[in-house]
C-alpha cells in the first residue's frame, strides 16, 4: 500500500471515493474540489492502478497565539477498511501540520471553503477513529432544513415596512465588491466577509444586503460553498429586531426555490427557537467537534475510562 502526496491528478479519483462511501453527503464527490481552492495538505493511498483512501487537511492562519492545523476530510474505501488505512492517512497529515508549526490540531469547520462543520454524528466510523486517536469532543453544531415548497417566503409588505424605517434591501450586485467588505469588516469575522466575497463574485449563488444610507447592516448569502446552503446571514448589531434578517434569509432561500431547489439547509444554524419559528425548520444533521493539544503534556481521561464503562 502506497501512502503518497495527493496531486490535481488525483481530484477524479479522490472524488470518485467520496461519491461512493460518503453516503450522507448528497453532493460528496465535490468535496475534494471545494477544498482544494485554498491551500491544503493531501495524502492518497492506493494499491496498483486503485485509490483507497484520501485525507485532506490545512494549516490554519501563523499569528499571536497557537497556530491550529484541521483535518477537513478522510475517506476509505470500504473494502480497505480496518486495515490501518485511515489511521496512516491521519497520521501522515497530522505530521506535516505539526511540522509547519500546528500546536493543536482540529476536526472542524474553518475558513471559507469547508466540508462540514464537525463530523456527522452519522459517520461512526470516523467518531469512534478521532476519539480512539486522542481528540477530545468539544463543541456541537447542527443544520436546519427548509422545505421550500411549504414555506411562506413573501417579503414584499415586510420590504415596505423596513423602507419607510429608511432600511433598503435588495441583491448585491458587482458595484457591491469593496465598498460592502470594508463597511463590514468592523464588525464581522474575516471567513464571513471571505464568504460574502465569493458569493458576490462566484456565480453560483446570491447575496442580498440591507443599506441604511451608505452603511450596510444586513446581508444573507447562499451557494458559496452548495447550492442548497444559506449563510452566512448577520444584522447590524445595533438593529436587531427590526425583521432585517428574517427579509433577507427569506429572499435567499426564494432564489433557492426558483433555481428548482425542494430544500435548503442553514448551516452552523441558531437560534434554533427562532429558525423553526419563522422558517418551520427542522434540525437534519449534528456536528461533534474535536481537537487535540500537541503540547499537552499527556492525554486527558475521558469520563468514560474514570468510571470503568469500557
């Protein structure tokens, strides 16, 4: 078995795998190609002419603090399995993130172009591979999931009310490009502002933005990384409560409708309370989170282990 450094020439391959062991993923086999439009590390396993495993990871921004590295993706051929495939795939990324200065090491959404936002609780497989390596379950995120063909999307009355309030909401358009990023940057994390930027010159998708004069307080994207995806969506801190957010989400996921979509999901999604209200989603998917300290000075013990359940 050949462990070795993934290459542009392997994208069809990779994605091929991804097509037919990511089985909850819809649209699996664009993932390879989603991540390698940023800077990545990537090893393949294959044995003769076939690719059995591939595993995607990044080095995240050098600055004050510890640097994290992520592992976004591993995938093995069902057949190969529980051979040690995926634990040397791991390790082989695991290795180069901490040679280029990665302190901690994590399994989680980052940046703009990312696979999910953790690890499917679905994918038992690579829960049970992560704890067993020595990562330690942290945060949990969830998607919530808009069925298009029931939902109320009209905005036209609420668009009038947010007007007369001197609040206009319409498309971004290519005028949009640099004036929205340095009105926002304030304010919003740089991945968000990362992610208005590719919706905005992507193609794919659609951003809608709320002005109030020259100052933008709202925006909603979708498509940046999937059709189906909405996000990010933020209001100006400072007029929350007005309804901006709730018009905006909603012009999005009717774009989504009218591009023949049944569904959309919101990623990373919350307040819940208020997306199953307003939008009657349902949460469809659930995210563990993990990490581990390479400086830590030994593993720490899971409740599990200290009260002898396995």
């Amino acid at each position: 078995m050949d462990v070795r450094e993934m290459s542009g020439h392997d994208l069809a391959a990779v994605a091929g795998l991804c097509e037919r062991e990511l089985m909850l993923d819809r649209d699996a086999g664009e993932l390879p190609a989603m991540l390698m439009r940023r800077p990545y590390v990537g090893l393949v396993a294959a044995a003769g002419p076939s690719l059995l495993g591939a595993c995607f990871g990044a080095a995240g921004p050098a600055g004050r603090g510890r640097r994290t590295g992520f592992i976004d993706l591993l995938v093995v051929d069902r057949a190969a399995r529980r051979q040690g495939l995926g634990r040397r795939l791991a390790a082989g990324v695991h290795e180069r993130l901490a040679a280029s200065g990665c302190q901690v090491i994590a399994v989680r959404g980052h940046g703009v172009h990312y696979a999910w936002p953790g690890i499917d609780v679905g994918y038992t497989a690579a829960i049970c591979m992560a704890e067993d390596l020595g990562f330690q379950r942290g945060g949990c995120e969830v998607d919530m999931r808009v069925d298009l063909r029931s939902v109320q999307l009209d905005t036209r009355s609420a668009g009038e009310r947010l007007r007369s309030a001197g609040i206009v909401v319409r498309r971004a358009g290519p005028a949009d490009d640099g004036p929205l990023q340095s009105s926002l940057a304030g304010t919003w994390i740089p991945d968000w502002i990362g992610a208005l930027t590719a919706a905005l010159r992507g193609g794919r998708g659609g951003l809608h933005v709320a002005l109030h004069g020259q100052r933008y307080v709202g925006f909603c994207a979708y498509g940046v990384n999937r059709l189906y995806e909405i996000g990010p969506l933020g209001t100006a801190p400072d007029l929350r409560g007005l309804g901006i957010g709730g018009t905006l989400i909603k012009r999005c996921l009717a774009d989504q409708r009218d591009r023949g979509l049944s569904a959309a999901d919101l990623g990373w999604a919350g307040p819940l309370s208020y997306f199953s209200s307003t939008l009657k989603a349902v949460i469809s998917r659930t995210y563990w989170q993990y990490e581990k300290d390479l400086t830590a000075p030994g593993e720490a013990a899971r409740w599990q282990d200290r009260i002898g359940l396995i």
